[in-house]
C-alpha cells in the first residue's frame, strides 16, 4: 500500500521572529498541503529546543528586528550542527529576512554587537545607513516572479556561485547594488531558501509555496506529484501586485 505523505514542519523561533505576518507562509504551507489531502503537523520551535536532525522535513524562521536577532542568534548556532545535518540530509529551509541574515556567516547591524550566523549558505550581511523599505517584484532564473514587501538595513551578498532566488526588477532585493534578491540554494540533499520578501510571501506566490512542499515531502515520500489547485484569486493577486509595482 502507498504510504499516505506527510509533512512535518519547524517554525523556528515562532514568537521572535514573525515580522510582518511571516506566519502567514506557516498558514500557506499547512493550507496548500492540507487542500490536496496531507498531512501537516507544525511545530513552534522556542529557544533551548531539542530536536533530531531527520526529525521535521521543512523548517521556516521568519524577519525581526535587530533586539529580536540578538535574543535567538545564540540558541541557532546551538542548533547549527543538527540544521546542517537535517538541510544535507534532504530538509528545506525557508527563511525571511532576519531569520535569512543569520543562516549565512554574520550580520553585522549598523550598531551594536556583530551576529554570527551558521553558514549554512555562503553569504554575510551588513547593515547599511538606509533602510531599504517598499513593494519588490523578482523574476526566477527559470522563469515566472516572486512578488513582496521589504524592509530591512541589511545589505546582503552572497558568496561565489551561490544562485540567488531571483534577480530584481523593482525594489533592491539583496543589497540594491547587485540586482539580485534571496537566495535559493542546494545543500547536500536539500536546499537553502532566503528571502527579504516579507507580505507575507508564500499566499500570493503559489507556485514557491508547491516548490518547497514538494522538495520537503520527497525527503520521505520521493517524488509526490502534488494535484493542481485553483488558484485564481492567488494568481490575481500576484498580478495585481505585479502590475501595481510596475
Ligand atoms: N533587522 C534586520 C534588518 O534591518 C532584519 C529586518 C527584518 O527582518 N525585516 O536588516
């Protein structure tokens, strides 16, 4: 009998980091699942967790403001070895803004103490003297956009052949100097997704949100091909965003 898929899902640092809505791609991804007749068990993961490294299949940590990057940035890299492990063993991760800026080397804020981050992607921040505020559109590499909300300090670059999510054209994405916004990265069995898209992301981009259920229920299931939803309204409102920001 064909096992019936499932979705185990972190929300790490539920109550720190949750910008701007970014739960609501928490919302999006239990929705979007749960609509084509799977399982979704979500975890809120709070500071001093303990979890195993093949225990969830995708986790998200959203934005924050600096004070809210200082109380968790310990408690990640307590959590840095099992992340690691659960992204290479074929986990994803989804990441916004704040919760972004630590899963590279370091964020640097523009005063206070220097970050470290994980380095899980090959990437450091450096908080600017402008904030970087208003509505963004990106276009993917293989086609189609992504469209948002930033508000951030944060200028980020990416290392040496790290694929970012998309390239701008509106707003300034990664650090409004390269053209480039986020990062959507490969890391051993599984990948890397950041973001400065806060609005929240995933309701009015249906097409990411079915990318990163699909890449984290293959983890356990192999290649589950997820039914075709209607999404109309999604996809109105993408365009409405679109035209909007044009
Ligand atoms: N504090 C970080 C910055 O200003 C992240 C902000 C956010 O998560 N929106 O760049």
């Amino acid at each position: 009998m064909v096992e019936k898929p499932d979705l185990r899902v972190a929300h790490l640092y539920a109550h720190f980091l949750n910008m701007y809505g970014d739960r609501g791609n928490i919302i999006t991804l239990m929705q979007r699942a749960r609509w084509r007749g799977i399982d979704v068990h979500v975890e809120a993961i709070g500071l001093d967790a303990e979890f195993s490294a093949d225990e969830y299949d995708l986790f998200f940590v959203g934005g924050g403001q600096d004070k809210q990057q200082q109380v968790i940035a310990g408690d990640l890299r307590r959590l840095s070895k099992t992340l690691h492990q659960a992204i290479n063993g074929g986990s994803v991760i989804l990441s916004v803004c704040g919760g972004y800026q630590l899963l590279g080397d370091y964020y640097r804020p523009h005063s206070g103490e220097e970050l470290k981050g994980i380095s899980l992607v090959d990437a450091h921040t450096i908080a600017g003297t402008k904030r970087m505020i208003g509505n963004v559109v990106i276009e993917r590499p293989a086609g189609g956009t992504l469209v948002g909300f930033e508000n951030h300090s944060g200028r980020t670059f990416l290392g040496k052949g790290v694929e970012p999510l998309g390239r701008v054209t509106t707003g300034n994405g990664n650090n409004g100097e390269d053209g480039f916004e986020g990062v959507a990265q490969k890391v051993g069995k599984g990948a890397v997704y950041g973001t400065y898209l806060h609005g929240s992301l995933l309701p009015k981009n249906p097409d990411l949100a079915d990318e990163l259920i699909s890449l984290a229920i293959s983890r356990r299931h192999g290649n589950v091909q997820l039914t075709q939803l209607d999404d109309s309204l999604e996809l109105a409102a993408h365009q409405t965003a679109v035209k909007f920001r044009a």
